[in-house]
C-alpha cells in the first residue's frame, strides 16, 4: 500500500538519528506522566531567550507611553507659547497694569499717564527750605511708543520653551518695568540744581563766642536814677559786650539726592520727597555765666519782717540777660552783636517795698479821761507798751499779751474798776479805756473782732455799746489783720485825751 506524506510527517533520518528522537520523546511523556511540569520551576533561572523577550516589550511599552506624553507637552507648549498679540499678565509700567493690551492700546496710556505724572513739579523737602524742580525745567519725556514695544516684547525672547516660561512665570509674579531707559531729562539742570543746593547748605562748624571792651564806671554816681527803670541807664566810656553766634557744620550729600531725583522719575512717582542734610550745631551760649564773669548783679532790698523797714538796696552793672537771649536766639549764624553795658537797678528798692506800707490812716479814735493821776498814769503805761506795735497780715493783737500783767513793779496804780456788782480799786484800773478805743477802730478799720467783753455797767469814754473790758488772766480783747498789710498801732496819752492810730494800706479805693 502506497502511503503518502503529509503537512505532519518528516523525512525521517538515519537510524542514529531516531533513535536519539524517540529517546527524547520518551523522557518527554515519563515526565508527563509523573507530574512534573513542562515549565522551569520557581527560583529557577528564566531562560535568557524569555528575559529578552519580556524586556523587549516592557522598553517597547514605555516608549510608546513617553512618545504619547512628549506629543501631549509638545502640544501644549506650542498652544501656550503661540503669540496672541497681546501684552502678558502682570506687566506694570508707570503704576499702570498693561496686562492684555496691545502696543498701540499701551502705548496710548503711557501717554495719557505721563503726562499727568511728569506735568508736576518735583519737590524736595529739607529741615528749612525747599528745592522745587519744575517740568519745564527738567525737560522730562516719556519716549511710550518705546515703552510699550518693551512691555510687549517681554516674554517673547528666545525658543517656545522660554516663551513659554515666561509666560507662565508671568501669571505668578508681577514685573515691573522702569521708565529710565525711556526717558528724556535734562540732568544738567538737576546736578546743577542739586549742586547749588549743597553749595547754599556747606558750612563749617563754630562756636560762639563772648567779650568784654572798656572799662566798667564808678557806678556811686547813678544811686540817685533809680527810680528810672523804664528807661536803660547807659553810662558813657563804659563796657560793651561782643557776642558772635555760633555756627552750624552742614553737609548736604549731594549725589544721594541726585540719584534719588532720577529714581523718582524712573519709577513715575514724583511725590514730595524729605530727606535731611548732616547738621552738627554749636554749644548753646551760656549768657548765665557771661554774666557772672563780667557784671555785676543789683542786689534788692529786704523788708524786715519785724520792724517793716527795708534795706538799702545796691545798683548793677551789665545786661539783661533775657534781653540779650532773644538777640542771640534771632541772630543769623555767625553774627556780631554789640551790647552796651548798663546800670541795672534792683526788682525790689527801699523806696518801692516802703511804698505801700503805712501810707493810709485806717482808723483813729481818741476818748477823753478824767483827771485821776493814778488812772492816767495807767492809760500811760499801756499806751506805752501798744505805741508802735506792728500787727502782721493775718496775726492777732491780743489786749493782754502786748500790755502784760499790770503791776506795781511797771508803775500802775490803783484805780476805779468794775468787780461784778461793785466798783474797788484795783492796779491797772482804767486801762479798760485803752481796750475800748481799740475796738473802736477795729470797727471803724473793718477788722476782725476775735475776743471782746462787755462791761456790767455802762462807761462815759465811748458811745454805750462801744466798749471792751480787760483783766488779766480771764478777759481779753482780740482783734484780727485781715488785710494784706501790716498795720501800724500808734497809741499815746496826752491833753486829756486817750488817742489810738491804725496806720496801715487802704485797698477799698484801688479794688
């Protein structure tokens, strides 16, 4: 029988041959038929065939993905970087957002902004004057059409990938252009400006200084021009004293304010601008001491307190140091001044403190006594110890201390007085009169009655009711000064008469 070869038959080989094929086949289905596996089992090595294999399509995968996201960036980059002909985000010139226009819609506002920021004048603020810098001076141009094509064009420099950048960059972060490079100054008239400003300013520190001229006068022969004190008392040949006020060291940094001149105008911002220049001042000249080394101070008089009787007082010699401050203080820096000495009469002179004091009668009064040589040798005595006594403002006369326990050791005598119900005789008798004049000039002087006692029966020396007893150690009659005044008492006996004096200042008449 013929058989024919089919898709699944080999030409069969030498006998060796299959024989090496039939062994093979054989250990293929033992393997089988045990249970083992066709593949390699696990922790075996992978064949290097598979390895490559399996490499190949992991490396061909990833590049299909990168290709895909190079193609998507690529894309993206062209989109954003394409040119829309308009100016990016956050683009600032001369405090304008240009932001989304065009060159000419830019260029337009620059315009419209220049003008109305450079159309004024720059003013520089220093501590004592001004530097006014005016725009048809500074010649100042804005050149917009320039500044407009740099505002577009930023962003727009280099590959798509810069451009892109840029852009986007643009969008995060503001970028604020400078007008320096499109403006026109005249900065010879600025540095000019400026330089003279500095050349005004320079100074050189000094310090003031005092003298003295000539000799000082016998001043013996002006006590009687005292009272002259409206008008300065200038003796001839005297002292003149020479003053010359300090000066301040000044130094203005010219350069600093030129180069923040032209920075206000870079930025578009001509605001006042303050700035202050070095200023070293002089010592403040002590006129105190000056004074103390060259005149002689007046010296006032003083009012005694007990007796009311000023001192004399004593003439000056020099300035008025006040006076002389407010020439100091208004002289420009380095001036002379000349100041003639003059007679410098006391605040306070004897003839001025004494003036007010004692110059009215306040009161008087005088009360007639019967001819009783003991009763008028008690008026006497207590009239004696009144005589000239000095009431100070505010302080209380008391009847009894001033006069004191009326003994025969002082010379009282025995005399009528009143004892309750009955008149005997007593040392000191009578002097109630003396006690009873006083109150009535504290009634007539408007004084304060502090103390005052009433006889039993009524008395012939004064009007009834204007009367006051005393006796020691139990009534006394006290009176008040409440004026601003000393008063004087004056008190005497004489021609039958018991007179009282209240010498003080009548102020009813000047209120």
């Amino acid at each position: 029988m013929n058989i024919k070869k089919g898709k699944f038959t080999k030409p069969r080989g030498s006998a060796a041959q299959e024989r090496a094929r039939l062994e093979a086949d054989f250990k293929r289905m033992t393997q089988s038929a045990g249970g083992r596996p066709d593949r390699e089992p696990a922790g075996a090595q992978e064949p290097e065939a598979r390895r490559k294999k399996r490499l190949k399509i992991t490396a061909i995968s990833v590049a299909a993905v990168l290709a895909v996201v190079v193609l998507g960036l690529s894309f993206f980059l062209w989109s954003y970087s394409r040119d829309d002909g308009l100016i990016f985000d956050n683009v600032y010139a001369l405090n304008l957002n240009l932001s989304g226009m065009t060159q000419e819609q830019a260029a337009q506002a620059l315009e419209t902004q220049a003008q109305s920021l450079y159309g004024q004048s720059l003013v520089i603020h220093l501590q004592d004057r001004d530097l006014v810098l005016p725009p048809e001076n500074t010649k100042v141009r804005l050149d917009a059409q320039a500044m407009a094509e740099a505002a577009y064009q930023y962003g727009r420099d280099g590959n798509m990938f810069d451009r892109a950048r840029a852009r986007s960059e643009a969008a995060l972060s503001t970028h604020t252009m400078e007008a320096a490079d499109f403006l026109t100054l005249d900065k010879g008239y600025i540095e000019d400006a400026v330089n003279q400003l500095g050349a005004d300013l320079e100074s050189t520190l000094t310090q003031p200084t005092a003298q003295v001229e000539g000799q000082r006068p016998d001043l013996s022969g002006y006590e009687g021009e005292t009272g002259q004190e409206q008008t300065p008392i200038i003796p001839e040949n005297g002292q003149t004293l020479i003053l010359r006020s300090g000066q301040p060291g000044r130094h203005l940094d010219t350069q600093a304010l030129e180069d923040r001149i032209l920075k206000a105008f870079s930025q578009g911002d001509l605001s006042p601008i303050s700035i202050t220049y070095d200023e070293t001042l002089p010592e403040k000249l002590n006129l105190q001491e000056v004074f103390q080394k060259y005149c002689l101070a007046p010296v006032d008089a003083v009012l005694d307190e007990t007796t009311y009787v000023a001192s004399q007082e004593t003439l000056g010699y020099g300035f008025v140091v006040e006076e002389v401050q407010k020439q100091l203080d208004s002289a420009q820096p380095g001036q002379e001044l000349r100041v003639p000495f003059q007679i410098l009469v006391p605040e306070y002179t004897k003839e001025s403190l004494e003036a007010d004091l004692f110059r009215d009668v306040l009161a008087y009064a005088h009360t007639d006594h019967t001819w009783n040589s003991n009763r008028t040798r008690n008026l006497e005595l207590a009239c004696e110890a009144i005589d000239g006594y000095i009431l100070k403002p505010g302080a209380v006369f008391s009847f009894n201390e001033t006069v004191g326990e009326r003994t025969a050791e002082k010379g009282y005598k025995a005399a009528t007085v009143y004892s309750g119900m009955e008149s005997v005789q007593e040392l000191g008798g009578g002097v109630c009169q003396v006690a009873s004049t006083l109150y009535y000039c504290t009634l007539y002087a408007d004084l304060e009655v502090v103390s005052r006692a009433v006889h039993t029966f009524s008395v012939d020396y004064v009007p009834m009711g204007m009367d006051a007893t005393v006796y020691w150690g139990s009534l006394d009659y006290q009176f008040r000064n409440n004026t601003d005044y000393p008063i004087k008492i004056n008190a005497s006996v004489h021609d039958g008469y018991v007179d009282i004096e209240f010498i003080g200042t009548d102020t009813k008449d000047t209120m």
